[in-house]
C-alpha cells in the first residue's frame, strides 16, 4: 500500500498547472492528460494534496486499469481487484462514472456491473452474503475511454473547489479552483497591488489571498478519507501541521470592487469565513471608473459574459468602457480578463497580448491577458 496512483480531474485548461502543483508538492510520475492528472503516491500524499491543491477538482486512488470490451470482462476485471484492502464489512459504496467511445456506453449497466462485482468480492472475503452498507462512504468512481476501464476510490467527499469560505454566492459564481487558476495565471505572488473590479462574492481576490499567504486551501474542510480505517489519522495532522509552516506573514494590497452593495457584503462575509478579512479589502465600486495611480498592479476578473445574466450588448458597453478605464493605468499593469464573449476583444478595444482557452463550467472562455500601456 505504499505505492498508490492518484487521478486529478480537472477543468479543461487547467492540467498543466495542476500538474505544476502536484511536482512542488514533491510528488513523482506526475504525467498530465486530456482533463486529469496522474502521479505517484504514499497514503500520506492523499491528506497532503487534498489539503493544498488549488487547482485540482478532486482526489481520486486508482485501485485498477483494465480493458474491457463486455460485461463479462468488466465483472471480472473489477472482481480482482483487492477491495478488502480499501473498504471495510460495513463500507457504503455507491458507483458512478462515465464512458465515452467505448463498446460499453451505458453508464447505469456499468454502474450496476461494476457494484455486483466489488459486493461479491467483498462478501467473499468477509462470508456476507450481502453488505450493510452503514460505515463510512467509499465512493467508486469509473471512467471508460476507448475500453479502457478506470477504477478509482474518491479521497475527496465534496469537490475541492468547495474550500468551505462560500456559503452563499451570487449569480453565476465562479469556480473557486478555476479562479485560483486565473491568479497563479496572472503571475501574481503577493508582491504587487491585486484588483478584482467585478468581485461578486468575492472568490477571486479570496483566492488571491490564500496564494500570497500561501495558504492551503483546504484547511477549512473535511474529506472522505479522514474517515477509512487503513488510512492513519495521523497522516491529517501531518499534512495540515506542514501546510500551516509554509505560511507566509506580510501585508498583502488586494482589493475587490463590485457595484452591487449586496455582492459586496456577501464578498465581505466569504473572507471572513476564509480567515483572510485582514488581507483583502472589498468595497462598492463602478469598474467602468475603476483607476489607480501606481506604477505597477494586476487585475484580476470575471464580467458578465451577457448570457442569462445581462444581454450581450449591455455586456459589450461595460466592456468597451472599462476597456477605458483600464488603458488610464501606469504602464507597469497586466490585466486578466475571463470572457466567453466572441467579441471581447473589439469591444474591450485591444487584442490580447495571450490569450488561453479556459471553462467555466460548461461555458468555453478566454483568459484575456493584457500588459497596459497608454
């Protein structure tokens, strides 16, 4: 047990800084592919990259990776996997997963395929005939590329981006390890003025803080796995004991501005949650004014893109004007800008110096990066 594989899902875009994230945390064989992360692993590792991965959605232990092109196959791979090592007599175990271009495409005959075989794995080993189910959650997760079938346990619960700051939220929230995403994009590591001038519920400069405090972002929260049995409670400790001596002390210049009072409030309350109140400042701002006189600083931010939440030509006048804004400031800005707007660029007034195909959610974006100049 001591040399495990996790997988890393992660938003498209995002692999090759989850991987990134995944070598500083020391780990080995860390290898990037289409939506997830693979790497080498010890039973510490899982408490170690739960607890400080920003931009990775969740903790998978692959258990088993086999070819299966029937039922038949699909049982009996599964079948031989050593479950009893991983889940107790009274573990819950429910299965889900997906299949894409695969000869097994249903995914509820999968699911179902795949529960018979770990139960009656499970009632060999421990003379059940059927388990209870009453312990602890073990959830099984499956993928099925081109027959290619993964088996994995999900370490996590709740996905990652769930840091445990946002209890509430405004329209359209962005994802918490998509915008610490955009942050580690922007190059920002604590030293310049950050500005977020539509803030909402105020996730990109609370991530923003973290990362300059160098906070792990799961600090906050529980996870599955603090409650199996093989893997020691101490592991927890260590790792968080680690995490919290790789804190760094400074005073931090992050500011969030949005025109909604309310948003503003809520943004207010999320930092508190999120222990950084003393490190970020957020107040109620129009973007389209937004200035600053120093030399140098970042902008960070997510407008409205006009779908659902404004039309797309009110979204191209906010945009066009804090374009505006944006080019009165001091040479030494760079501006990251997330927008699925095809027009963005023409609207905002000026074609971006990178731009990086990101999504939120099911919505395709760019990461539209700017260096100011006037």
């Amino acid at each position: 047990m001591s040399a495990l594989q996790l997988a890393i899902p992660t938003l498209f875009g995002l692999e090759g800084l989850a991987a990134d994230e995944l070598r500083r945390l020391s780990l080995s064989d860390v290898r990037a592919e289409n939506g997830r992360v693979l790497c080498a692993a010890s039973p510490a590792d899982i408490a170690r990259v739960n607890l400080n991965l920003r931009t990775g959605e969740r903790v998978l232990l692959v258990l088993g990776r086999f070819y299966a092109a029937d039922f038949d196959a699909l049982f009996e791979g599964v079948r031989a996997l050593p479950w009893e090592d991983f889940i107790p007599k009274n573990g819950a175990l429910p299965v889900k997963g997906h299949s894409l271009n695969s000869a097994l495409h249903s995914v509820p005959a999968c699911q179902s395929i795949i529960k018979k075989a770990v139960a009656a794995r499970l009632g060999s080993k421990y003379h059940l005939e059927s388990l209870p189910e009453t312990g602890a959650l073990h959830q099984i997760q499956f993928s099925i590329m081109k027959d290619e079938v993964t088996v994995m346990l999900d370490t996590s619960g709740a996905g990652l981006h769930k840091r445990g700051y946002r209890a509430v939220g405004v329209a359209a929230p962005l994802r918490e390890t998509l915008a610490a995403a955009m942050v580690l994009l922007s190059r920002y590591r604590g030293k310049d003025p950050f500005c977020d001038p539509f803030c909402g519920s105020g996730t990109i400069a609370i991530e923003a803080a973290l990362i300059a405090k160098n906070r792990a972002p799961g600090l906050n929260r529980s996870f599955s796995a603090q409650k199996w049995g093989w893997l020691p409670s101490s592991v927890w400790m260590e790792a968080a004991g680690e995490a919290m001596d790789k804190e760094f002390d400074g005073n931090y210049d992050i500011w969030g501005g949005d025109i909604d009072p309310a948003a503003v409030e809520i943004a207010r309350s999320n930092a508190v949650k999120a222990d950084v109140e003393d490190l970020v400042r957020f107040e109620v701002a129009d973007a389209t004014c937004f200035h600053r006189s120093s030399d140098y600083g970042r902008i960070v931010t997510n407008p409205p893109y006009g779908e659902r939440i404004m039309e797309k030509k009110e979204a191209e006048t906010l945009y066009r004007a804090f374009g505006q804004a944006v080019r009165s400031l001091p040479p030494g800005w760079k501006v990251s800008v997330l927008s699925s707007h095809t027009e963005f660029e023409r609207t905002f007034g000026r074609t971006a110096d990178k731009r990086r195909k990101l999504y939120n959610g099911m919505i395709k974006c760019d990461l539209f990066q700017y260096t100011s100049s006037r």
